[in-house]
C-alpha cells in the first residue's frame, strides 16, 4: 500500500526535511518537507534525486568472510574472536575503529561507548577529522566547548554575510537558497566570498576576495588589529565576558597594511574595504567550511575568526555569529557521543577525571578510556607500522578519502585483521575486508541525525533491508555482547539507545555542559517515531527553544568568559620551484563524497561527468594544455590524471580538483592520494587544501 514517511536527506550538513513516497508498486519518489525548519520543502539536486540512487546494485547483501558468503553468527562471532585476542595480546590500543559522519547518531555512540568505555582505548575516530575537527578545536579553546553558537535563520537576519572556505551554492545547497532569497529580499544585505576561486557562491558577492593560500589568520588578525584601531571593539562585551583581548591584539598587529596584502595576495583596497564593511555593520554572521578547516593552521584560522565577534560583541543574537558549518549529514551528532579521538560522550572531556568518572558510573562501564587515542591520520600511520592488529571501518572509504590514500591503502592491505560494515560491497576499501558486514542505507535504516544548526532529525525507513542487511548499531551490539559486555549492549531498539544518549546529556548536567537533550531521557518508542525536528539544547523539563548560545556570555569555561586566543599569521606558502602549483581540492555541486551513491544517477553524473582540473588560462597555456585535455597532477605522494577546465574563475597559480572520483569511476582519479599527511596540530585535521604539486601536459607514451 502506498505511504509517505518523513526522514531527513543524508547528504550535506544542511539536514534537509525530505517526505519519501513510496507507491503501491513499490517505486519511490522525494520531496522536500514543507514543515523542515532547515529546508521548508526545498531540496538541492542531490536531494531531489535521492530516489534515483536506491537500486541494489553492488550492494553488500550478505555477511562475506574471505570473500566468501557467511553466516551472521559466524562472522560477528570471528570479528569477536580477533578483536578480544587482539586486546589480550597486546593490549586495548592495539585495535581501533574509523566511523564516519554518515553514521547515525545511535550507531555513533554504541560505537563510541564500546571502544571508550568497555574495550578500554580512546582509539576511535571519524572521518568528520577530515571535515570540521578544526572548528571543534577552536570553539573549545574559545568557549570551552564545541558549541556552535547560530542558527540558518541568523545568515537571513543578517546586514553582511561572508563566506569564507565556504562555496555554499554548491556544498549547502539549501542554506544558500536561503541567503539568495534574503539577500534578494533585502538589497541592503551584503555579501562577501572569500576563496581562491570564483565559485559559484560569488556569483551572488557584493565582494570577492580571492585569497591567497592560508592567507585567513593574517586576513581575520588584519581585521582584529583594525577593529581594535578603529574604536569599533565593544569594549562593555570583552571586560564583561572575554579574556585575553590585549595579547590577541598585539599579535594580530604583528602585520602591517602592505605585508597584510603580501601575504593575503589581496590588495590594500580591498583590505581596507572588508575591514570597513565589518566594522560599520552591526549584523554579521561569518560562515566558514572546510577552505578554513582543512589546513595545517585550520585552528587558528578559526580562532582568528571567532576573535573578531567576541571582540564586537557579535554573537549570540540575530543575526550575528560565527557559523562552522559542518560537512556531513551527521558530523555534528557524531561530535555530540564523542566519536572523535580526543572527545568523550555528550560533550564531556575525556581529560578530566571527574568527566570520564561520569561516564563510568552511567554505563557501568569496565574500561573507560583515560587519554586520547589516536586521530585518523595517525590511526592509519599505526595501522602501517604494524600497532593496530584489528581495525574496524564504518560507513567510509578512507582508501579513497584519506591523505596520502596510496599509503592508507597499503597500510590498510598489510593489517592483520580488517572488518568494513558498508552497504556496497566493492568500495575501494570494502575490497580489502577480511569480514565484510552489510549495513543498511538511507531509507532502510532509522535513527537520529543532527544539522550544522544542532537540529537532531529522524532518519526513518520506509524500505525493508535488503538481503541480510542490519543496522551499524545492531553489528555493534552483537560484537560488544561476544565479547562479554552483554548488559551494557542490550538495547533492544535504536530508540532505547537514543534515551540512553539523551539520559546521559542530562546525567549530572548542572549546566556545565552545553550539550543536553534530557527532555528526551525516557522517551518511548512511539514519542521517538513521531520525533519533530528541534534544536538542543533541550534540558530535562523544558520544551524545545531554539536557543542562541552566548547573547549573554556565560561561556563554558570554569570562569563562564570566552577566550580571546592570540594567533600569528602561518608561513603560507607551500608551492616550490619543483611543485609550483597550489593544489585545493573540494567537492561539486552534484556528488557526494566518493560517489558510492550519487554515482548511481546517471542525471547527477550529467553535471560534471568526470574528474577535472579548474585551471588559470596563463597556467594552462605554460604547461601546453588546452580545454578538454588530460593532465598529470603529481605530489611526492602520488600523482592523477583528470581532463583540464581551462577558467578565470581559478586564480593563477592554484589548482582545483575534487575529492569525489576514485578507481570504480574512473582510472587513476584518487586526488587524495596527492595530498600530504600533513595535520593541524590543535585538531588533527588533515591539510586537503594548500598542496604542493606540479602538472603537465598528459603523454601516453
Ligand atoms: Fe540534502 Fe544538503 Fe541538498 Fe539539503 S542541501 S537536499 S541536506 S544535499
């Protein structure tokens, strides 16, 4: 019989509100949701052709050992087996598990409270590292937590919006339909982009700065330093709520206007033009994205951001803020159960005593982890050198993802002992599982996800699992009771895990924690179907707010004030007379992530066929390519070959390839495989932009 079910799309951290159809013959149709606060029934290309994508082809169906189809029992029980002697024999570090944004929030934190608090390490991680862990990092030096402080309603409300890292039009979609239709509705709105490219994103810019590589700490210090000349800092906010002003002003003058433009590559006119604008309007949010997260001083780049409205004032209230926004459809409920190395759940610290102390008595926990494990880029350099024996990947594809892929794949192929829960079943990285496990995809599985605007939102199924497939949660649960942890993993239901996880959010919470949903502690499987959409904080007893954080201060550090941090502008530059060119990479408009999915819908796959390189004229006519050549890009790590796309719109002497393509697609696309393993030392997060390559002309000789 015919149905409709609301659910959430699992692309882009918008979270878009998505009613699936299902017909009386079975065929299944989307559209956006009218009563989703993220989306009012919009969706982007992706979301709209989510039904384009539900096929069974290269689907994972079975459990598969070696290759070979297995039982259930059999392979859960080998997973168990390998994982426990792994711990016996060389101790709780020796495993480790790599999830992923694309998880859902129940399957993040069984996941998180098996390796944490019952295997004893700290040694799971995400691949959200890649994505946002920069802006973790710089909210919880900042505020104390990671709290992201707005909402989208905020880039509506908003007199100036600047887009820094962030080609909005193509990686929120929705969020930027949003700011068009504001900016359209209000001319007085202004916009500003920051990026080496001319995205898509300029097109709606009152002003584009086409920045030079990891120019932003000198450009947001610039900014501070003018601020603080120009008597436009709220001198009532800082005394009242911050510490640390002077210290981070003296750095941020450390550059004057001229060596402000050498370093930013952007001229003292339009230097002073941003600085004016900022300065003059009241109402500003500034969103930023992975151009600031993924560098080597993604950290501070984010604190240099997040200086300037502290120092303003200008945070908390409508329409101003700083705005992180997060990649993946889950990387923020992913942040709110600690599946990041160096997190434990709800937001607690896995540094404090008295936090991991917590944690103990709420799970009853054996073995809660008492330091930080390892980060993706080092959890993988440890699968390489042989530390890991046993590693258990989730929902990703890090073959392809990760830095320095050709060494991941390697380190990957060498360890003894290999577990992938995927839906497809020949990913790149799925290929090298001595135990595949089938998980259950979008429109099969049912749980919680939360938007970059901490708005959790059911998932739901409305398809039945496909061959033997099982929800990540339920393969978790399974290998946690093997392993002896019966009690703790005897959830009979994603919804009991979800009341686990708000229980926990409220457990001892005296409002030291910003993370709490304790509202929802003894929530019923009938009240968890019918979930509506809502933004936390939700604590026990309070009705869903919508809440601003910080319009008043009260910060999260002991003394509830904010920190100014004082940074100094990177040496920038990477490219060399051997590797000339600077390498970003990024994603397009109709792909998501290594195409696994969207690669199914031959109309996703229309826009933008196959790997390219945006390339300047003058670069292109100095390596001898024209439009619609083939170009080698090489790195000391590895080397691509993708069709070039000869634009101004790049800036000269930077290149930009995307991430999505990988050997199943096309030969020798693996852009990651070029980039280095080179982290930001705060977060962790790998540096995906600002890579030093060179590129010629392709020769098939
Ligand atoms: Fe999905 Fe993001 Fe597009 Fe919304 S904007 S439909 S969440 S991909």
């Amino acid at each position: 019989m015919a149905c409709e079910v609301k659910t959430t799309c699992p692309y882009c951290g918008v979270g878009c509100g998505v009613i699936a159809r299902v017909g009386d013959d079975g065929a299944v149709s989307v559209k956006g949701d009218p009563e989703h606060p993220a989306n009012f029934g919009r969706l982007c290309s992706k979301g709209s052709a989510l039904a384009e994508t539900l096929d069974l082809d290269g689907r994972l169906l079975h459990p598969e050992i070696g290759g070979r189809r297995a039982g259930w029992d059999e392979a859960l029980e080998l997973v168990a087996e390998r994982f426990s002697q792994a711990i016996a024999e060389h101790g709780p570090d020796s495993v480790a598990f790599y999830v992923s944004g694309q998880l859902l929030t129940e399957d993040y934190y069984l996941a998180n409270k098996l390796m944490k608090g019952f295997i004893g390490s700290a040694n799971i991680d995400t691949n959200s590292r890649l994505c946002m862990s920069s802006s973790v990092a710089g909210h919880r030096r900042a505020f104390g937590s990671d709290t992201v402080p707005g909402t989208y309603e905020d880039l509506e409300l908003a007199d100036l919006v600047i887009l820094t890292g962030s080609n909005l039009a193509w990686c929120h979609p929705v969020l930027y339909q949003r700011l068009a239709a504001a900016k359209a509705s209000r001319p007085e709105m202004k916009v500003v982009v920051i990026d080496p490219r001319r995205t898509m994103t300029a097109d709606i810019a009152d002003m584009h700065l086409a920045i030079a590589p990891d120019g932003d700490v000198a450009l947001f210090n610039g900014l501070l330093a003018h601020l603080a000349s120009s008597g436009a800092v709220d001198q009532d906010y800082v005394s009242a709520n911050t510490n640390g002003f002077t210290e981070a002003v003296q750095a941020a003058a450390a550059l004057d206007l001229p060596s402000l433009s050498d370093v930013t590559g952007l001229t003292q006119k339009q230097l002073r033009d941003f600085f004016r604008l900022f300065e003059t309007t009241e109402k500003v949010v500034t969103c930023y994205s992975q151009g600031v997260n993924q560098s080597s001083a993604g950290t501070d780049k984010v604190n240099a951001i997040l200086n300037c409205h502290l120092a303003t004032g200008r945070i908390g209230r409508p329409g101003m803020g700083p705005f992180s926004l997060t990649g993946q459809p889950n990387a923020m409920g992913g942040r709110e159960v600690g599946g990041l190395a160096n997190m434990l759940a709800a937001h607690l610290d896995i540094e404090k005593e008295i936090d991991r102390d917590l944690v103990r008595r709420f799970w009853g926990a054996t073995a809660v982890a008492s330091k930080p494990g390892l980060k993706a880029v080092d959890m993988f350099r440890a699968v390489a050198d042989g530390r890991i024996k046993a590693l258990w990947i989730m929902a990703t594809n890090p073959v392809v993802s990760m830095p320095d892929a050709d060494a991941v794949e390697a380190a990957i192929k060498a360890c003894p002992f290999v577990v992938v829960s995927d839906m497809q079943r020949h990913t790149d990285t799925a290929r090298h599982a001595h135990v595949a496990l089938p998980s259950l995809g979008w429109g099969e599985k049912d749980g919680t996800v939360t938007n970059s605007e901490r708005r959790i939102s059911r998932q739901r199924a409305f398809l039945p699992a496909p061959g033997e497939a099982r929800a990540d949660w339920w393969q978790l649960a399974e290998v946690a009771r093997r392993m002896g942890f019966d009690e703790a993993f005897s959830h009979a239901s994603q919804s009991a895990i979800f009341a686990e996880h708000a229980a926990l959010s409220g457990f001892e919470n005296d409002g030291r924690r910003d993370f709490d949903i304790g509202a929802h502690a003894a929530i019923e499987p009938a009240a968890y179907n019918d979930l509506a959409p809502f933004q936390w904080p939700q604590p026990k007893g309070t009705a869903p707010q919508g809440t601003r954080f910080f319009a008043k201060g009260e910060f999260y550090h002991a003394d509830g004030r904010a920190r100014f941090i004082a940074v100094q502008a990177p040496q920038a530059r990477r490219a060399n007379e051997a590797f000339p060119y600077t390498l970003n990479t990024g994603r397009v408009r109709d792909h998501w992530h290594t195409m696994t999915r969207t690669g199914k819908s031959a109309r996703l796959s229309s826009h933008l066929a196959e790997p390219f390189v945006e390339i300047h004229p003058r670069d292109a006519q100095n390596i001898g390519v024209s439009d619609a050549d083939l170009v080698v890009i090489e790195s000391p790590h590895g080397s691509a070959v993708v069709r070039a796309l000869v634009t101004d719109r790049q800036a000269e002497g930077n290149l930009f390839v995307p991430m999505h393509w990988n050997d199943q697609f096309a030969s020798k696309a693996r852009i990651d495989a070029l980039v280095a393993p080179l982290t930001d030392p705060f977060s962790g997060q790998p540096a995906s932009k600002n890579v030093a390559v060179r590129a010629k002309r392709f020769s098939a000789k």
